[in-house]
C-alpha cells in the first residue's frame, strides 16, 4: 500500500463490496476517510451535509412537537463521517 493511499477494511454484502480507505488529498493537503460501494463512494468525512440535514431535520421536529419551547441539549453520534 501507497502512504497516500490504504484500504482500512472491506466486508462483502449482497449489494457488493464495501470497504472503508484512508488517502491523502493532495489538493486539500489532509488525510480523508472514505466508505465505498464497489467503485461508488457512500459517505466521506469530508463532506458533512447530509449529517448536518439529518441534524437539522430532527431539531425542527421536536421544536415543533414541544408546547413549551424548550431549550433542548441534545447530544448526536453514529450519523456517518462526519
């Protein structure tokens, strides 16, 4: 394996192959992780959007679900990369 680039850990699933790499980007100068379907890239801890929606989305849902307004702590993990 490259130092810029390693394949973590791969399972094989009925959907095909999915494997967890680490490479460096170059044009970024960092280190990213990558989770991979076959060639398809699934999730990336470069980009955090979708977990910044899904965040967004459950806040908004138990402001609205709460009479009083309260001021809510909240606490997420397990939502991908990032």
């Amino acid at each position: 394996m490259s130092a810029f680039f390693e394949e973590i850990d791969y399972q094989p699933t009925p959907i095909g192959l999915i494997s967890l790499r680490h490479r460096h980007d170059f044009s970024l100068k960092t280190g990213t992780l990558d989770i991979m379907l076959g060639d398809e890239h699934l999730a990336s801890d470069l980009f955090t959007t979708s977990e910044i929606a899904l965040a967004t989305l459950g806040l908004a849902y138990h402001r609205e679900q709460d009479d009083n307004k309260r001021q809510l702590d909240v606490v997420v993990g397990g939502l991908g990369l990032g």
